[in-house]
C-alpha cells in the first residue's frame, strides 16, 4: 500500500514557494500534473530573474562598465552553480544552449565532424527516446551515408538490453550511442551505466538526455562515465530558454564550433578565424544571461530541498498515482506499473464503458474543465507510440509540489471523463 503521508511530506513543505499552484482552473483547484512537459517556478527564481532586468542588465564579457561586470558576474555565477548541481569538475564544463534539443544538436553536428562520421559507421539510439534525440541523429546520418541504429524495448517498456536483437548492436562499427536516461513517457530509468560500458568498449562516444533525470534525483555527471549530456532549465524549477551540454573538458576542447559568431572566437581576420575554449567556443553571440542567472537559483533551490528528498517524494507520489490510477476502469498504463526504476510520468489510455477509445485530446480537456492538467498526444516520442501499438496517450507527470490531493482529483476527473462519453457518444 503506497505511504499517502510519505507522498505528502515535501509538497507541504515547498508548496507555498509556487505562487501560481494557488490559481484555481474551471472552478476547481489546480492540479498542475504536466510537469514532465514544464516544472512550475518557486518565487526566488522568479524574483532572481526580475532582479537581475531591474538592477543588473547589460551584456556580458564586451560591456567593462559596472553593470556588464555585474551581469558577466551574475552569467558566470550560474555557471558555476549548475556545474556543482551536477557534479561538474570545472565550470567550463558547463556549456549554456538554450534547451537540451539544441543542446543534442550541438551534440550531433560536432561529434559527426570529430569522429569523421561516414558510410559505414553507426550510430546507436532506442526506440523510446524524445524526438530530439531521434532527429538530430537521423539527420547526421543522412548527412554523412552513415546507419542509424535502435534499441527495442521490452513487452514492459524497459529498454531491451538482452534480446536477440540487441546482441551486437553495439560494435566495432559503432561511433556515437546515445540514449535517454529517463523515458518522457513511460518513465522509464535506463540503466546508462551499462549502455556507457558498452560504447566505451567498443571505443564509441556516449552520449546521455537526462532531461527527465537531472530533476528527479541526484546526479553526479562525471561518475556515469558519459561524454557528453543533455538537459534543460525549465523541467528543473528553472526558466525556459536555458540548456545545458555537461561534456568532458579534454573532449569539448577538441570538439569544433557549432555556431559561428561574437564571443566564440579567439581572432577573426577577412582570411580566416581561430576559436575561443570551450565553453565560449559553443556559445555564439548573445547568450541567455538572464535566464542563466536564474537556472542558477533553482539549483540553489533544489540542492536546499534536497535531491535526495525530491527523489524520494518521487518514488512515493508515482507509487501513489499508480495505484490510484489502476483502479480507473479501461485505464491501461504504458510502461511501468510498479514504481521501481520509475520516473515520476505516466502515461495512459482510457476507453469508455462499451469499449470506445477516448481521443487523449479528449480527456485533456475534460481533465482541465475540472482543473487537472496534463498533456495529451504523442509527448515528441510517435515511433515509441507506434511501437507500443497506439496512436497517442494522455500523461501525467510529478514533481516536488505533487500532492496526493491531486493525484486524487486526476482520478475522480478520469472516472468522470469515462462516464462522460460512455453517456454521450
């Protein structure tokens, strides 16, 4: 039986740090269940980046006057925090895109030109990755002749590392693997330790989306023995317009630039340029100062909640919501039904009584008519959708301010929306 205390504990502790939790939606209080999709924002990251446009504006490293040194302070202060956040060894580590789709971008056109990616070669992926880490691979490949190449997952939506059709996957053809840490969809925890060895073995580069992960529980980057990683500021209590590539000093100073412009260079004549280091190297022209100033108060906010607790009240809310939602008649759960190696997203269909498939557009907005939000259609993950045999699904995901109250409201509002159409069909 899931600890519905447990699962209550962090969010009456945090819960008045998010000032728009207390909005009400149809009528109804908000139950902000789309998390997964974008985290809510405490106040001080809020207040942090309405401070630095009130006080401290201006550009960064070209402005000499006292408030472009206090931005470059208050850019470079960011830095350092989600470089200690993550366990980074040095800031320069810390490359600031602005989200983890430019992020495995940058991934993908550097590291085809360091390896010197050509027909012949592979790289490797799976099946339940979000699409940024599907299309910036799938257009490398078409770029270079070489073969892109998938792992399958199992009947339970956990990647399938032993199947037959795994065996060999990774080989000696092998340049780039990259995978997800954590499904967006099925929540789904991917053992990167493993699939990291793997790459290494065969001398290929490793690559991680730790969207989903770096705001559920602790990470220390280095330790995952990855090249490079990919996350984002706005799933992590952080603003939009900020991501990051973590990667390997020695392996990101031979890496070459992405996007040509101010501030990533060392000289510029009419003949040619030479290049800055990393991480001015990857950041071209003006960067998210703002927005970095505060990514770097929400790790200051997570690391004083505490990740391990963040984790915690994961795994408790997710038992929960897991719960609560099986016992919704014509649910069925994608992915994972216990709450082991579990993020906290689920995803679902619903049909009604005589058997009528819901449209998960449907119930999300017969969820939002009752004050429930959560996102309906393929979450940019349509070849795991069409692996897994349906068109598209309805998510709800957790987060720090999850409540048990509102895990409750998305189950009263789903046998509501069952009962809806199988009376008005």
């Amino acid at each position: 039986m899931p600890d519905r205390a447990a699962a209550q504990a962090l969010p009456a502790r945090v819960r008045s740090d998010f000032p728009i939790l207390d909005r009400t939606v149809g009528g109804a209080p908000l139950a902000y269940l789309d998390s997964a999709n974008t985290s809510q924002k405490p106040r001080v990251v809020i207040d942090a980046l309405a401070e630095h446009y009130a006080e401290h504006n201006a550009n960064v490293a070209r402005a000499m006057h006292t408030l472009g040194a206090e931005a470059s302070a208050g850019f470079e202060g960011g830095r350092s925090k989600v470089a200690t956040f993550v366990g980074a060894t040095r800031p320069e580590e810390i490359v600031f895109t602005k989200n983890a789709s430019e992020a495995l971008n940058l991934a993908a056109h550097t590291l085809g030109e360091h390896v010197r990616l050509g027909p012949g070669d592979e790289v490797v992926i799976s099946v339940l990755e979000h699409h940024s880490n599907i299309v910036p691979w799938q257009l490398l490949c078409r770029r270079t002749g070489a073969t892109l190449r998938w792992f399958d997952i199992t009947d339970e939506g956990r990647l399938d590392l032993a199947g037959a059709d795994a065996a060999g996957l990774i080989n000696e053809r092998t340049k780039i693997v990259s995978v997800a840490w954590v499904s967006n969809v099925l929540g789904t925890v991917t053992p990167v330790a493993d699939i990291v060895a793997r790459a290494h073995a065969v001398g290929a580069i490793a690559v991680l989306d730790a969207s989903q992960a770096v705001p559920q529980f602790a990470v220390d980057l280095p330790a995952t023995g990855a090249d490079l990683v990919a996350f984002t500021g706005h799933k992590m209590v952080g603003p939009t317009g900020i991501g990051v590539l973590w990667g390997r000093y020695d392996l990101l100073a031979d890496l070459p630039p992405f996007l040509g412009g101010g501030e990533m260079i060392e000289v510029v004549t009419m003949e040619g340029s030479t290049f800055a280091p990393p991480p001015a190297r990857f950041e071209a022209g003006t960067p998210p100062i703002a927005e970095a100033v505060a990514l770097g108060a929400a790790a200051d906010y997570l690391t004083g909640v505490g990740m391990d607790a963040v984790a915690q009240h994961e795994h408790a809310i997710t038992a929960y919501a897991l719960e609560r939602l099986q016992a919704v008649e014509g649910l069925r759960i994608l992915g994972p039904t216990e709450p082991v190696d579990r993020g906290g997203a689920i995803s679902f269909t619903l049909t009604s009584e005589d058997g009528f498939d819901i449209h998960p557009h449907d119930t999300m907005q017969m969820l939002d008519a009752r004050g429930v939000a959560v996102r309906g259609g393929h979450h940019c993950a349509r070849p795991l959708h069409k692996r897994l045999g349906v068109q598209s699904s309805t998510r709800a995901s957790f987060y720090l301010y999850t409540t048990p109250q509102e895990i409750d409201q998305l189950g009263e509002a789903l046998d509501y929306t069952r009962d809806f159409f199988g009376r008005h069909r």
